[in-house]
C-alpha cells in the first residue's frame, strides 16, 4: 500500500513537472527563444526520466524486503 502510493507520487510529480516545462515553452515561444529552451527541455526530461527510474528502483527494493518481512512472519 506505502509503495503503491510512493510509486503513484512518483508518476503524478513527473507528470506535473511535464506540465510545468510545457508551459515555460509556451511562455518562451511567445518571446522568441524557442531554441534555449528546448535544450534545456530536452535535458530536464531526461533527468525527470532519470530520476523516475531510480525511484522505481528503490520502490522495487522497498517492495521486496515488504515481501521478504512478511515471509518471516
């Protein structure tokens, strides 16, 4: 149940910083600089991806020593 949340935060907050990179480019289009900033989309995106991945690992991790305590029981 904790991991299922933690891994649901997870999804919801790069989802909300795909929302917030979608709107700084808007913002930037409108003023001419649309180059910059999809540099610098592109590398947050990979470092949102990033950070997922490694978050899912950890959940992994905290699910399976879950399982393995629950085993002992």
């Amino acid at each position: 149940m904790i991991a299922e949340s933690l891994a649901t935060g997870g999804i919801v907050a790069v989802a909300l910083g795909a929302i917030e990179l979608a709107k700084a480019s808007m913002a930037k289009r409108r003023n001419g600089s649309v180059d910059v900033l999809l540099k610098a989309q592109d590398r947050t995106m990979r470092d949102l991806m990033t950070e997922t991945r490694n978050q899912t690992d950890t959940l992994t991790e905290i699910l399976t020593i879950i399982k393995m305590e629950r085993g002992q029981r």
